[in-house]
C-alpha cells in the first residue's frame, strides 16, 4: 500500500508548484517533501516531477495522478470529518480559495471572531484571481461574484451586499488635466488599468439613471488584477493619473484627501460577494461552521 502522507506530499508540491513553496503551505519541510517524492516515484516506477535547479514541473504522469488523486484524498478528508460530529466543536482545517478584494475587504471583520469562537479550527486563505475548481485546487470553499460563479455551485451571501465602483485621482493631477464630467472623456486622460492572469482586461463600467457606459481608457500603467492592486492606488496618490476600484478600498484615502472622487453620480452599484461551495460532497464540520457562523451574522 502507498502511504498516504507521501500522496500528500506529491499533492502539496504539484499544487505549490515547487517544494519550498509546498513545504510552506503543508508546514512540513522542503527535504521532508523531497523524500516523499523520491519514496513515491520509486514505488510506483515513474517520475512524476521533472526537476532542474530553477524549476519544478509536473510530468504527464503526474498530470494524470494529481486529476485523479487530489478529489479522492478530499474524499478521505471528508470521510475522516465525521469523526468531528463526537466533538464539543469542530476542528480541522478549513481552506478558502478568495480573490484579493475579499481578503482585504470582507474577511478582516470575520475571520478573527470566527477563529476566537472556533479555536480549533485552522484556516487556510489562498487568494486567487482566476476562477477554479475549488476541490481540484485543494480548497474547501471560495469567495467569489455572482457572475463568475458554476451552476452546480451553492452560494451564501458574504460581506456588504451592495458595493461600487470609484474613480479617483489625485488633486493635483486633476487640477492639471481638469475634472472630467462624464465617462467618455476618461478617454483623454491618463487611467491606470488592471488585467486578470487569463489576460483579459475589463472594461471600466458606468451607470447613471438607466443610462450603462462602458469605456477602454488607456495610461501609463498596467498591473495584475490581485497583487499589482496597491501599486496602481500609489501611482495614482502620486498623480500618475486616474484609479477605478473597489469604493471600500478607497475609502481611507478618500477621507484623507490624498484621492479625490470623480464622476460619483455615475458610480455603478453591483451585488456583493458570495461563499460558494460544492453541492456535491459532504460538507465538512469546519465549512459547517463558517456557513453558520456567516449566515448568523459573522459577516
């Protein structure tokens, strides 16, 4: 029989893509990990990494195991979870797939009163841009909008229900190149953009008594829709030119004065966030009881 933690370990760093990195998130240690491997590879007669001093990539027959072995290994999960039920509270470790807006929008006022009420409960947060198979990704459940949720997914409203997008520049930009009075004329300023990792790049949306107007403006720079975020807000404190982003994200600088808002009338309103999870699977305790404690008003 192969052992299960050296299953684990090949999961760890096939979705960590390296052993560092995968030592990290599993809390284990890179040469413990590397061992693993080599034990697992030798067992079954095949290399499942291909390894070069930079990189760490799977072959096509680690391809092939991690499809087949990362949604049984959450099956034993599960099946080892109901061992949670004989408990006087859940315990485990609950692991959310969120993009970068929700972790520092909506978690920060749920996540630590969940985690003191929940003592033994870890949590795991990825923050993610793209949209994924949340167990083929390791994860218990994910945050997303409703527009970017499956069909077969189940949501439950989590954090503000109504939010806005804002444009903002700094004052001493706009006093340079004016104050534009409708979106069209975002065309003859510097905006600053963002761009999902599947490429795409969104438009920037507006809306004002029924009337919907989309534009594509251009500026000097262009960052990744996550990381790239706090770079774009800085750039434009420093008068670089014009940022459209969440209105809770700019909040403080709005109140400070380093960002002036522009065009509010036309700022477009548009649902809140949802945690989603499968439908198909038993639901573990500590998912159990973050849904509970979101649905009780945690969030």
């Amino acid at each position: 029989m192969t052992d299960l933690g050296d299953l684990n370990a090949f999961v760890a760093v096939a979705r960590a893509g390296g052993f560092r990195d995968g030592a990290r998130a599993s809390g284990g240690s890179a040469s413990g990990l590397s061992e693993a491997v080599r034990r697992l590879e030798a067992q079954l007669g095949v290399r499942l990494f291909n390894r070069t001093t930079r990189s760490v990539a799977l072959t096509d027959a680690g391809v092939g195991l991690l499809a087949r072995l990362g949604p049984a290994l959450n099956e034993v999960e599960a099946a080892l979870d109901v061992v949670n039920g004989f408990r006087d509270q859940p315990a485990g470790t609950l692991r959310l797939n969120v993009p970068i807006s929700a972790a520092r929008l909506v978690l920060p006022s749920i996540v630590p009163r969940f985690l003191l009420a929940y003592p033994g409960i870890r949590l795991e947060v990825v923050p993610e841009e793209s949209f994924v198979d949340v167990l083929a990704a390791g994860c218990d459940a994910g945050i997303r909008y409703d527009e970017r949720l499956e069909q077969d997914m189940i949501a439950v409203p989590i954090g503000p229900r109504v939010q806005r997008f804002t444009t903002s520049a700094s004052p001493a930009y706009l006093d340079r190149h004016g104050r534009p009075q409708h979106p069209s004329e975002l065309l003859g300023h510097a905006c600053m953009r963002g761009r999902f990792p599947s490429g795409a790049m969104p438009s920037w949306e507006f809306e004002r008594d029924g009337e919907v107007v989309r534009v594509d403006p251009t500026g000097p720079l262009i960052v990744g829709i996550g990381g790239g975020i706090d770079l774009v807000v800085h750039a434009a404190i420093a008068g670089l030119g014009i940022v459209w982003l969440f209105e809770d994200w700019m909040r403080p600088h709005f109140e400070s004065g380093a960002l002036e808002p522009i065009l509010e009338p036309w700022w477009q309103r548009f649902p809140g966030p949802f945690l989603y999870y499968p439908g198909r699977r038993l639901v573990p305790a500590p998912l159990r009881a973050f849904i509970d404690f979101v649905k009780d008003g945690g969030a």
